[in-house]
C-alpha cells in the first residue's frame, strides 16, 4: 500500500506500508542524501513480523523535488510529526516505534 501526506509547506511524503498490518508498527527512514529503499537488504527481515512504514524525507527518494527545499532539521521535525501523526490517523493507533540512520535518527531525537 502507498499513499501520501501534504506537509505544512505544501510538499509531500510519499509512505510505503509492508509486512504484517497486525504487527508492532515500525517507522524506518534513511541518512542525507540516501533513500529509504536502499535500506531494504536490513528490513527485509523484518517484513514477517512487524508493520512497516517507509517513506523518505522531503527531496530524498521516491518524493518529488520541492522548492523551496526546506531542508532544515526544523523542518524535518515538524514532517517526520506530520507524517506520524497522519499515518495514525488513517491507520489507527498502534505500538510504534523508529527505526532511522543518521539524518533521520536527528530528526526524531529533536521531536523528544
């Protein structure tokens, strides 16, 4: 399943959802400059236990360029909530966690 979330700029994120609808929902992201696909050798494996939710940041990966970027780990922060709290929202509350690599990993520590 994929869909999209408008973030607070006007830009979007595409989501992919993989694995098991019941499962511990885990969100995964990549570093500066990569794309959350190139991951898939890693969560592969998590596919038989767990809900996945992949999505790349804004102008990374499977999204379409935006100008401006905004790329800002202000910004970031306020679409990884974004993108968390829309995905509750169609899909419903669910144990979650994160699971991200160097940019991503920032940005989430600076929602806490």
């Amino acid at each position: 399943m994929t869909f999209d979330f408008a973030l607070d700029d006007g830009a979007k994120i595409l989501v992919r959802r993989h694995g098991r609808a019941d499962g511990v929902r885990l969100f995964l992201s990549h570093g500066n400059g990569f794309a959350a696909d190139a991951y898939f050798p890693y969560w592969e494996y998590l596919l038989a236990k767990f809900e996945l939710l992949v999505f790349d940041f804004r102008n990374h990966g499977q999204n379409a360029p935006v100008v401006p970027p905004h790329h800002s780990y202000e910004q970031l922060t306020r679409d990884l909530e974004r993108v968390i709290q829309s995905v509750k929202v169609r899909l419903g509350e669910r144990p979650t966690a994160g699971l991200f690599h160097s940019m991503s990993a920032r940005t989430d520590e600076a929602r806490d």
